[in-house]
C-alpha cells in the first residue's frame, strides 16, 4: 500500500465502512472488497479544481472538454475507489445513508490493518500487481480556491461541502494496464484481502433483521469473526433521569 502525496497517517486511527447486509456477506464469501470506478459516483464535483458560484454564465470559450479535461475523464473510468470514514466512533449518519437505514453491518479497521490486509491486485493472474494508493481525503472551499495537483492527486481532494464524510481512500489505478492492451472493467474491480486481517469490528445495526443478524453471525463463525462482532450502541437504553 502507498501513500498518496506523501501523507503522514495515522496508522492505528479508526476507519469505518458500512454494509448493506448482503454486500457484507458477499465480503466474507469471496475475501473481495468492490472498488467503484470514480465514475459511478453521485458527487458531481468528483475530480474538480474549482466550483463555479450559481448562476455564474457559461463562458463558450469552455463549452467544449478541452484535451486535459478529457484525459481526467478517462482517468474517473480507469480509477477504482473504495471509501472509508474516518471517526472514533459509530455514525448515525452512516447507519441512515450506508448501511440501509441502520438495517445492515459496519466494519472497523485501521490503515495498519487495511496496508497487512490488502492481496496484490491483478486485473488476471498473469498480469502484473497494480498499485494500491490510500490516504486522506482534503476538503477545499472550491468556490474560492483552484486546486493545481496531478490528476492523480485529485482524488483525495472534494469540495468542502463534503467535509461531514470525513473520508479514508482507496485507490487502484488501472490506467498503464489499459495504455498496454488489458481489458479493463467499465465499472467497478474487487480487490481481495485477507478478511480476518482486516476486521478489527463488526457491529450490527441498529435495526438489523434478526434473520440477518443471525447469518451474519454464522458467516462470521465460518471465518472465526464471531468474538468480534458487537451490536451498534445505537441500541443502548436512553436514560433521563
């Protein structure tokens, strides 16, 4: 695992990832977390240098990508991510936004454990090992500053109307793969890891079925998990008096 842009971390410091339940098991089945192209996802500000205040005109001089803004645009295709949140404790925004409302599982991890955890990645066994980038994520008030970093680095920079996501990234780019003839997937990769490495945690939502919450136990129990597992203090008895 490298770091991006030479970031001194906190290797111990806790990282978050949230789970609907069956994309939770299918991690304990395969060994293999998804890495989403950078592509796929909902923030539209995703890769930006610089956000243009509401209402301000279009300039036609930047109707059409010009050659760099092209090439970035093939790099979101040719980067995968996988996102962390950063925090020493559970999120209830998490619960709602991730894991199904507070119906699915989190996981807790660390770098330390993530940089042991992590299996070289190969788009096909007889292919060479890509790289696997991680570091944290910088918030930018981008209505006022233009960000001049690689492209590369870009991906660890977002607007700060995102600074609530407090985000830990993974990153694999599959770029050189493509420039030497690999096909490369439209979407997203899975990267296997050595899951009993990388769990420090689970916790059960809050709200999680008890069908589910029994077969997540099961599913543990098969990978020798199940004096990890907690349940989400979001169940915890409220006191007022």
């Amino acid at each position: 695992m490298r770091v991006i842009d030479n970031q001194e971390l906190d290797m111990e410091e806790p990282l978050w990832r949230y789970f609907r339940t069956e994309r939770f098991l299918e991690l304990l089945q395969s060994s293999q977390l998804y890495f989403a192209s950078a592509r796929q996802f909902d923030d539209p500000f995703e890769g930006a240098v610089a956000v243009l205040s509401p209402g301000f005109p279009v300039d036609p001089r930047y109707a059409e990508l010009e050659y760099g803004e092209r090439a970035f645009e093939e790099l979101r295709r040719l980067t995968k991510i996988s996102c962390w949140h950063r925090a020493s404790f559970e999120s209830d925004a998490m619960w709602k936004l991730y894991a199904n409302s507070g119906k699915g599982v989190a996981v807790r991890t660390s770098p330390n454990r993530i940089r042991a955890a992590a299996k070289p990645f190969r788009l096909k066994p007889e292919y060479g090992h890509e790289d696997l980038w991680a570091g944290n994520v910088k918030y930018v008030n981008l209505l006022k500053e233009r960000l001049r970093v690689s492209m590369t680095d870009r991906f660890w920079y977002k607007h700060m109307a995102f600074a609530w996501e407090q985000e830990f990234r993974l990153a694999v780019s599959v770029r050189m793969a493509e420039e030497f003839g690999v096909q490369v997937p439209e979407h997203g990769v899975k990267v296997e890891f050595d899951v009993p490495q990388l769990i420090e945690r689970i916790y059960l939502g809050p709200f999680l079925p008890e069908a589910d919450a029994t077969a997540i136990r099961v599913a543990a129990k098969a990978h020798r998990l199940e004096d990890r597992i907690r349940v989400s203090s979001m169940l915890g008895t409220p006191r007022y008096t």
